[in-house]
C-alpha cells in the first residue's frame, strides 16, 4: 500500500495551473508586442502607431498642421499621441496578464 502525504495532489494541480499560467502569459506577452496600437492628437492632426515592445512604428502629420511658428504645438500633439499609443499597448498586456492568471494571485508575479 502506497503512503500518500496529505496535500500532495493539490500541490500538483497547483504547479500544473501554475506552469499553465506562465505558458499563457508568454503567449499574451508575444500577442500584444506583436499588436500595433495607434492613438491621434489634435483632432487627427497628428497620428502615432506603437507595437506592444513600446517602438514607434509610425508617425503621420497632417499637412496643414505643419507651420514653423507653431512647431511646439506640433511637438506637444506629437507626444499626446506617443503616449496614448504606449498607453494602449500598456492596458493590451496588464488585461492579456490578467486573463492568463485566471484569477490566481501569486506574489510576486505581476
């Protein structure tokens, strides 16, 4: 007759659901760096597009906005846009992190 020590089977679902969630954080994690986020400012003057690494795949300007005297509202557009785009790609992984842990919480993991 085999001795079972109280627990252990637990301690193995657990470990399963575990190495389950860590396999599902890694897919998400490649899912959203590999997601493009697009955000606009000033009306759709400035548009920026950031893949889920936080790199700045694209930026377009409106012609009309381009005018030497007003470069600092450009830059100011320019950055709202930028951070908007790695906003979404930020809220894309904490919400793929969140649907992969199922609801477990571990300290220290995320």
């Amino acid at each position: 007759m085999k001795a079972r020590i109280p627990g252990a089977n637990n301690q193995g679902n657990m470990m399963k659901r575990i190495q389950q969630m860590q396999a599902d954080m890694e897919n998400v994690q490649q899912e959203v760096e590999a997601t493009e986020f697009t955000a606009s400012a000033g009306g759709g003057a400035v548009e920026v597009v950031v893949n889920g690494s936080h790199e700045i795949i694209s930026i377009k300007i409106q012609p009309d906005v381009v005018d030497p005297e007003e470069i600092e509202m450009l830059e100011d557009l320019l950055i709202a846009a930028l951070n908007e785009s790695i906003k979404k790609a930020n809220d894309a992984m904490e919400q793929g992190i969140e649907r992969a842990k199922g609801g477990l919480s571990i300290p220290g993991l995320f």
